[in-house]
C-alpha cells in the first residue's frame, strides 16, 4: 500500500485534510500532521523516514519541504482564485489596504486577481514576496513605517498572521 503524508501549515487545512480523507476511499495509508515551515520540513523528514513516497503541502511550507527533502516527490495545493477572494472579503471588514505576504508560490498565484479584486472593490493590494520566513517581522515592520495602522491588513500563511498580531496589526490567514 502507498503512503502519503500531508502536511497542513494550519489546523484548518489539516481538519479538511481529514474529513476529506475519511468521505473517500484512497488505496493508501495516509498521515496528516500540522507544520508550518521549519516545523513542516522536520515533519516531512520524519514522514519520510516513517516511509511517505510522497507529501502533500501548501505554500511556503511545499517550497521549503521540495527545497530540503528532495528524495521523495513534494505535490503543493495550490492556491484558488476562490481562496484569495474569501482571504480579501475576509479581510476587508478591517481596511482596505491589504498587504498580502507570501513566498513565490502564493504571489504568483495572485498575480492578475489583484488587479480585477481593486478595480471591482475599494481594496489596494499591494503583495510582498519573501524567500524565507525570517523575513516576515521585517516585512511586517517595513510596512508599519510606510502605511501606518490604518485601514491595513496583512494577508498570509500562519507565521504571517502571527508576527502581524504581535505587532498590532489585523490579519487573516490565506484560506
């Protein structure tokens, strides 16, 4: 029998990671864990290790796992177009200046949406790209110094959400 690991950066994903896996019927052993970037990486080391052919993630936390776990093949969730207008009309109900935060992955993914979201909505959306999660605090700050408190919001992974509440400021994780 196959063995999949799924690795979910958030309990959410990993609680409809569950759900969706008891509704089917996979020919395979499947383990979910919670792990959001570094977290992620050593879980998925020891999934491999617990003998995972293959992980799925979402992300950041799928690019740092392909990146660091290359032995064994890494399939990334990718995110939807109806993900990031749940994001901005969650974040909306705080301001209209929406700072979205991510790696490669996820600022790709909304290249184009952004624009057709500002033209029909009040928003102003202004990405950020980051290559590791130690550039978020700096990331967070930068935009405190540029924007102020006002009418701002970040949007991003956990650890986005997380430095961004510590700071002050609102914010939603990516859905």
């Amino acid at each position: 029998m196959n063995k999949l690991a799924i690795i979910a950066p958030d309990k959410e994903l990993a609680k409809l990671c569950e759900k969706i896996s008891a509704e089917m019927d996979f020919p395979a052993d499947i383990s979910i864990g919670i792990g959001s970037t570094r977290n992620g990486i050593a879980l998925a080391k020891k999934e491999k290790e617990n003998g995972a052919e293959v992980i799925i993630s979402r992300g950041g936390t799928a690019i740092l796992i392909r990146n660091e776990v290359v032995e064994i093949p890494v399939v990334e969730v990718e995110v939807t177009a109806y993900d990031l207008i749940y994001s901005f009309n969650s974040a909306r109900q705080w301001g209209n200046k929406i700072i979205i935060v991510g790696f490669e992955n996820v600022i790709d993914a909304i290249r184009g949406i952004d624009r057709v979201l500002e033209d029909m909505s009040n928003l102003e959306i202004i990405t950020e790209k980051i290559e590791t999660e130690h550039e978020i605090t700096g990331v967070v700050k930068k935009n405190l110094e540029k924007f102020g408190l006002e009418n701002l919001v970040f949007i991003g992974g956990k650890l986005v959400v997380e430095k961004a509440k510590e700071i002050g400021y609102h914010a939603v994780v990516l859905q």
